[in-house]
C-alpha cells in the first residue's frame, strides 16, 4: 500500500504549481509523476509519498512544510488586471498567486511593526464604471490631490506617496509584457495591493502603473468582481485608471502652465520635471485640448522619427521608484531581533528567493543577514593598559559618548 | 500714449500666458539648441552653429506656442530682398518677431523688414495723443546669452539666456520708447530654470544681469 503525506493540501500544490507558471504535464516532466496523479493530489484524493514531496518541493522551489499550510479561505476578491487576453491568462493567474504571496507576507509582518494608517480617500462615486464621465475622473484625480493636502507639483515619488498612505507595494516580474500591474483593495485590513510588473517599460512607466493602480482604488472601489469579466467593461476600467493616472500626475492647470509649446522639445523638457513618459504627456494634452487631431498626428510621426518608441530621452537615466516600507519593515524586525531569517521562512513558507523579490530585498539578504552594529571606531574605547600613561595622567577619565534624549 | 498704456494695449492682445509662455520657449530653445551643438559638435563649430540654431529653435516654438492661443496667428514670412524666413506672431494691433541681442535688450541691426514694420508704427508717446484705430504696432522678443567672464562657469551654464524683453521700437529703429523686462516680470519662470546648484546670491546676481545697461 502507498504512503501519502499526513496533512497534504492539495490546494497549496496547484497555488504552487500556477505560481510557477507550470501546467500539470510541465510539472511532470519535472518530478516524473503522471499529469493524472499530480491531478488528483491538487483535486485532494490522494497525496504524493514524503519522496514525491520532495522531488515536487524542489521543482516548484518551494518548502515542503507549504504544502501542509491550510487552504485558504476564500473570499470575494477584485483584482485588477491589466489584461485579461487569453494570452496572459497563465501569467495572470500566476500573478494572482504572487499577489497573494505579498498579501501573506505583509500579514506576517504587520504582527510585529505597526504599517501606516490606510488613508484613501472614498469619494461615493458610483459602483458602475460605466456611469462614470472623464469629467467626474478629472474631479476624481484633483479630489485624490486634495485630500492628501497636495498642491498641483510635480510628484516627487509616487510610490512613495502611496506606501505613506498604507499600500503594500511590490515591483516584481509578472512574466508576461501585456501585465503591467495588479491591484486590490482588501478588505480585511482596509488596504491596497500593488504589484507594478517590471518585465518591460521604464521608470516613468512603472510610476504611472503606480498611479493607474490607484485610480483603481479611487474609481473602482466598488466594483463587483463579476463586472471585470464584461469586455466593455473591463476595458472602459482601464481606460478610466489610465484617465485618472493622468490626470493625477499631470494636473491640467500647471500641467499646462509648464508647457510652452505643443512640440517634443518642450514635451521632453517637461520629462525631467514632471516624471512622464512623452507618450503620456501627449495623450494628456490631446485629451486637454492643447492640439489639434493634425498637430497630433506630426507629433507621433515625429516622436517614431526620433525612435523614441524604442526608448525615449531620460529612460536610461532615471531612477525607479523602488518601494520601501517592506524591506525596512524586514530590517525592523530582523535587526530588532523580533525574528530570525529562519523564522521567517518558516512562517511565510515561501522560498527566500520570493521574499526577497517580492519585498525588494537584495538578493540573498536572508541567509546572510546579520544584524547591524556599530563600527568599532564609534564604539566606547577601552582602557589600554599602558604603565606609563598610568602614571603620567592617573585617575583620567574616558569620555563616553553621549546619549542623545528623545522626547 | 504713455509706457504703460502701451504696456497695458500689448497684455490686451498678448495674454500674459503667452508671454509667459514665450520666455519659458526662450529657455527652452537656448537649452536645446546648446545641447544640440554640443553633442554634435566640437565646441569651436558648436558656438558658430549656437546662433543659427537658437533662432530656427526659437521661431519653431514661437509658433508652436501661438497655437494655443486662439486669435494669435503665426506666420512665416519671407523677409524682402533676402532669402531668410522670419517668424511674426500678430494679434490685435501688435505684430511680435524675435531677435537676438549682444546685450539686455541692446538695439537690433536694420534690417528691411524690421525697418518697413517700424515704420508702420503709429506709436506715439505723447501723453495725451490718442490710440489711433488703424495703428499696427511693432514688438520685439530680445533675447541674449547668459555671459561670465569665467570659463568654467560659462561651458556649465552657457546654455542659459542672459535676459529677455519684449521691446516697442520707435520709427527709426534707433531706440525704444518702452520695454518689458520678462525676466523680472516671470519670476516663476525663472526659478524654475535656475540651475541647482545655484544658491539665492547667485540667482539675484543673473536677474541683475538680465537688467538693461542703458536707459
């Protein structure tokens, strides 16, 4: 008679396996059990033998013990996607699992460090989208502004603003280019998730991702997930985030004051200020009504000219915003001592190199993490024992450093 | 007519945004034609090229800009006995062209065509003269290069101008009879092409610059 695993959770295979990107027959080719048998451990009538385990824990680098996690509940859930082709569906339910992965870390984590307040505003906008006008999206965007006390500037970094606001926020390779982010507004904890997916764009690019992420939490808030699956629908969402990132980034009152003229000189000068991707910024003006369809047209025949559709100027040079509040909530609790790098692989049952990226950590932070100290030079000096100095300067006391207060 | 009402009549046809507007292009092309000689040049054949370059980015914009301004029409116009185009921006009783100056606001050299629109200037300057209905008058953007008489400082920010007016020439072309410092009168601007590593003592040092040396 064959041994299963006690306490096997068929579930957690399949979240492993399509966390991967692995269909059945991939993942057998992997462990060399048959697509049938690996079916019915996922379907849970019946379970791999420790061996088995094994083989499949190091196919899908994952800890044998998170196939023993309870499944999870479920829960009405709305993620925004940013594509829901046929081609992507793969890479979006691979995302969709990551995007859990960053949900059960940032869990874990908030046991021990206190994360900022959530603070979106609700602006009683209407649960269908499709009653929604591009007027009431640019009031949406100026309201969003106000009600973090913003003035019309530039935004030094959006996900930084973001972060400050209570979203979790991950960068992170979605494995397809038509997935540009995901994001969710959980319920339980009142919070936003943001995965920006970094396997193609720029840093202007992944910022207005950001940005288009949170007009989903402002616009879309109530949004049933049942209305994402309407093509109409789904597509009118993402044109109205798309609307309201703009909108949000490139307020039309100094947005205009700033440019001087409808030309891609003045458009590129405007990049380094504004942190927009020229393509951005002249749909942004078409829609403003700062040029004509025929100055349009001259602007995109130059702008392929100029190959700036390969890459544009600044791409190259500009930094990523990069998320913070995970890693230093890891340094937090690391260097605290709250936890050990064992003992959070051992909670988040996930492989080091997930944590790391979804997290933004270097790679390899875990196993060689060492709490941080003070250089010895900065340490109390210790008293030498020098005969000579003894008798020249007896009784001399060691200057200790001092101890700042806080209050 | 007094400065003022001049100044006034000109910001009556020319919104103040597009003037605004105007000296943030005047940034902008010194930026992008400095950069573009540059790269693409040595810095011997880049200073010869800068001037070309300027104007043609200048004009270009100029237009550009007009565009957002209804009733402000651009043209370009093909300058009487010679083979340069210029650009004139016209609304209202105002016909507007650049120039560039040695100097804040220096005397621009004769030309044909600046002669036939600054003869066609009913300007007048007598207090109590009124504002004839058929006048056409002519403005100026005078534009100039940021100068230092240190090297290092002049490759770093060469790129900036050293000052901009609009100027209302008289007939003869031999003086002004009013000009707008828009350095001074677009502070916003200004700040907001400032290098920065500029700290205030030095901003103050290039707006007084930009002021005109002779009355």
């Amino acid at each position: 008679m064959r041994v299963g695993t006690p306490g096997f959770v068929g579930v957690r295979l399949r979240e492993a396996r399509e966390a991967r990107g692995l269909t059945l027959v991939a993942l057998h080719d992997l462990v060399g059990v048959s697509a049938q048998s690996l079916s019915q451990y996922e379907a849970g009538r019946s379970s791999p033998s420790p061996h088995v385990l094994e083989r499949i824990s190091v196919a899908v680098n994952m800890p044998e013990h998170f196939f023993l996690l309870p499944e999870r509940e479920t829960r009405p859930s709305t993620i925004f996607a940013r594509s829901m082709s046929s081609a992507t569906k793969t890479a979006r339910t691979r995302a969709e699992r990551r995007f859990e992965w960053l949900r059960d870390v940032a869990s874990y984590l908030s046991e021990f460090v206190a994360f900022p307040t959530p603070n979106f505003p609700d602006l009683g906008l209407p649960d269908d989208p499709l009653l929604l006008s591009d007027d009431e999206i640019e009031e949406a965007a100026d309201a969003a502004r106000r009600h973090w006390g913003m003035r019309d500037d530039p935004i030094a970094n959006m996900v930084l603003l973001l972060e400050n606001n209570g979203a979790i926020i991950a960068r992170d390779k979605l494995g397809a280019e038509t997935l540009d982010g995901l994001s969710e507004f959980v319920v339980e904890d009142g919070r936003p998730y943001i995965i920006v997916g970094t396997d193609k764009g720029s840093p202007v690019r992944w910022r207005f991702d950001a940005a288009h992420e949170l007009g989903h939490m402002v616009l879309h808030a109530n949004v049933a997930p049942e209305q994402l699956l309407r093509p109409e629908t789904f597509k009118r969402i993402e044109e109205q985030a798309h609307r309201f990132a703009a909108a949000f980034l490139l307020p039309l009152a100094s947005f205009g004051d700033d440019l001087s003229a409808v030309n891609l000189d003045a458009f590129r000068a405007l990049k380094a200020k504004w942190k927009v991707s020229i393509s951005a910024m002249i749909i942004r003006a078409r829609h403003a009504g700062f040029l004509s369809e025929q100055t349009e047209r001259s602007l995109w025949v130059n702008y392929s000219r100029r190959g700036w559709r390969r890459i544009e100027p600044y791409d190259e040079t500009m930094q990523p915003e990069e998320p913070r509040l995970l890693r230093r909530a890891f340094d937090l609790v690391l260097s605290e001592g709250a936890q050990t790098p064992e003992d959070v692989l051992s909670r988040v049952a996930l492989h080091a190199n997930d944590v790391e990226a979804l997290c933004g950590l270097p790679n390899g932070y875990l196993a060689n993490f060492s709490p941080v100290s003070l250089l010895s030079s900065h340490r109390v000096p210790e008293r030498q024992e020098r005969p000579e100095d003894d008798a020249a300067t007896p009784g001399q006391v060691i200057q200790l450093p001092v101890r700042r207060r806080t209050s | 007519m007094t400065g003022a009402d001049l100044e006034r009549l000109f910001y009556s046809d020319f919104p103040r945004e597009l003037v605004r507007k105007v000296l943030q292009n005047v940034y902008l092309a010194h930026q992008v034609a400095w950069d573009e000689c540059h790269s693409r040049f040595a810095r011997t054949e880049a200073e010869n090229l800068l001037g070309y370059e300027r104007r043609g980015k200048l004009e270009g914009y100029l237009r550009d800009a007009a565009g957002l301004f209804p009733g402000v029409e651009a043209r370009v116009v093909r300058s009487e006995g010679s083979n340069w185009n210029h650009t004139e921006l016209s609304s209202g009783l105002f016909v507007l062209t650049e120039n560039s100056v040695q100097t804040p606001c220096a005397l621009v050299r004769e030309s044909g065509f600046r002669k036939t629109l600054a003869q066609s200037n009913q300007l007048s300057m007598l207090p109590d003269a009124p504002v004839p209905t058929d006048a056409r008058y002519f403005a100026q953007l005078l534009h100039s290069r940021y100068r230092t008489l240190d090297p290092d400082e002049q490759r770093k920010h060469g790129y900036l101008p050293g000052s901009a007016y609009i100027a209302f020439p008289g007939r003869d072309l031999d003086s002004y009879l009013h000009s707008i410092n828009l350095v001074t009168e677009f502070p916003d601007v200004v700040q907001a092409h400032m290098p920065e590593e500029w700290d205030s003592e030095a901003q103050l040092r290039y707006v007084r610059q930009a002021r005109r040396m002779t009355a």
